[in-house]
C-alpha cells in the first residue's frame, strides 16, 4: 500500500527514533526506503546491523534530499509513496488514519496530516478520523499551505507523469512538488489528526541556513512556473504564485546581493496587491538596516500575513 522514502544524511542521532515509528506502524503494509546521500557518521553502520532485513537501502553520493528523495521514488512499488524525514517521526496510527481515508474516497492525489513540535500526542490515542477534502487547494493555502516533508502521502503515478524533486531547490523543493501535484488533478485532502512529531532539534537542519535566491522556490517560481501560469485556467493557483511570491520575498528583496534577482521575480508576478505591494517600496539602504533586526522583520512578516488573511483571503 505505502511505500516509505526516508532520505539519510547524517541523522545517526534520531534515525532510530524514525524508523522505530514506522516499524511499529498499526497498519503494516508498507516498505522502507532509505537513501543514504553520502552520510559521513555512523548511521549507516547502525542501520545496516539492526534494520538490514527490514528496509531497504540505498546509496548514493552525496546529491542533496531533493535527489534522494527522487532516488527512492523510483524504487518504490506501492500505490501511495509516503515521505518521512530522519529526524521526524510518526504516530504509530500514522498509516492507519491514511488508509481509513483511502478507505472511502475516489482519486485521490495528495493526503497530509497535521503535526506538531511537541512530543506528547506520541504517547496517546489519535482520537477518531477527522478530515477533509480541500474544495479550492489554492485559496486556502493563502494561509496555510497544509503539507509538510514527513506529513505527506502522494499517489504514485503522479511522479510517474511529472518530474519529482527538484535538485536545483534548496529551500521550498517539497512546496513545489505539493503546489504541482494538487495541480496535476485529482483530489486532495488533509487529516486533522496530529499524527507526526516535526522535530527542530537539529540546528544544523537546512532551514535553519541562508540560501541564494537562485536555489529558493520564490526566486524562481514565477520562471519555473510560467508554462503552468500561462496554461491555467484556475484564477486561484495563478494568484496564489504571485501572493506566495510577496510573502517569501522580501528579505532577499532587501539583500544587495540578491535584491536584482528579486526584483525580476516580483515583476513577473501576474497579479499585483497594492497593500502587499507597500513591504517593497523601500530605498534598499533602509531596507536593509530594517531587516537587520529580527524585531522588525518579525513586523513587516505579520502585516503581511494580516493583509494575505483578513483583506485577500
């Protein structure tokens, strides 16, 4: 039913915590893929010695998690290919929750869950099924974009018609296949159920570095996506790229090494938001003395938000 893509680099401190999570799954159909991206710790070690008869791994140069993620997506058999990162974990009525909803809905595309940063939920029942089917995906990922790296279950023969993961992205590659895959048709939904644990206690963990706006989804969405844009006769994910692209933007916007490159990208917007609009008239001089200080970055990222929800939603 469930085939698991786990891509490993250096996660020997949480890897166990991981798979122990799908192992002791209450719905047991399934197979683990790991893929080993050129880990340099003793993990793998590890892993082959207590798990070798249980997963199966893969080994590659180090190519990134976008290109270790596609790795075991061509290796999976299973209908629905279910992505969990090293350092997350799953409630053990993970895959269960998901099959209740496989269960009883017809074409089916995407399935996410809610989480959490706290570990406590591990320990208790999830409660009975509460979910829902997303009737307009785009607008209401205005707010939220629901899906997350170890939350999320796509069909299979979504990555069998379109490109997986893309290497070039290093931050937003996991948004970019969710906005394509919900895209692509069929139906999506999400279960409010927390039933994963998304740990933050890696401080070395990609989120947490800076990345050229060349390796970022909203440097480069409007360019990646501009057949897509063109093609689409759904107003919502058209204007969705251009609100997602005034709410990423910014603090590369106001970054004299990156500010051109913004720029190009906020042109190419197709729909254009007067009050949004406002966060990027700024000299970038002043600009970039502002978004110095955490405080007021935090500022200008709440009026945002406010505007997206209470006056565009």
């Amino acid at each position: 039913m469930f085939s698991v893509v786990i891509p490993y680099y250096n996660k020997s401190k949480y890897i166990k915590r991981c798979l122990d999570s799908v192992l002791n799954q209450t719905f047991q159909d399934f197979e683990i893929i790991l893929v080993n991206d050129g880990s340099t710790d003793a993990g793998l070690q590890f892993i082959s010695t207590i798990y070798s008869n249980k997963i199966i791994v893969i080994n590659q140069d180090n190519k990134g998690v976008s290109a270790a993620r596609n790795a075991g997506i061509k290796l999976a058999k299973y209908p629905f290919v279910a992505f969990l990162d090293a350092d997350d974990c799953w409630h053990n009525q993970f895959l269960e929750k998901v099959k209740e909803v496989i269960n009883v809905e017809n074409n089916i595309k995407i399935i996410g869950t809610h989480y959490s940063r706290n570990k406590e939920f591990l320990a208790t029942d999830s409660g009975v099924l509460d979910y829902f089917k997303f009737k307009d995906y785009f607008k209401s990922a205005l707010t939220n974009t629901y899906y997350s790296s170890s939350s999320t279950i796509i069909a299979a023969d979504f990555f069998t018609k379109n490109n997986g993961f893309n290497p070039c992205l290093k931050k937003g590659e996991d948004i970019d296949v969710w906005i394509r895959a919900v895209h692509s048709g069929g139906n999506a939904y999400y279960i409010k159920n927390t039933l994963v644990y998304y740990s933050d206690e890696d401080v070395n963990q990609v989120t947490n570095t800076k990345v050229l706006i060349q390796n970022t989804l909203v440097g480069t969405i409007n360019e990646l996506y501009k057949n897509l844009l063109k093609s689409s006769d759904n107003k919502s994910f058209n204007r969705f790229v251009s609100i997602y692209v005034f709410f990423n933007l910014y603090l590369y916007y106001y970054d004299s090494e990156s500010q051109l490159q913004a720029k190009a990208t906020l042109k190419k917007n197709e729909y254009r938001f007067f009050l949004l609009n406002l966060v990027y008239v700024l000299p970038i001089y002043f600009g970039t003395k502002l978004m110095n200080s955490n405080r007021v970055s935090r500022w200008f990222r709440l009026y945002i938000k406010f505007v997206i929800r209470y006056i565009l939603s």
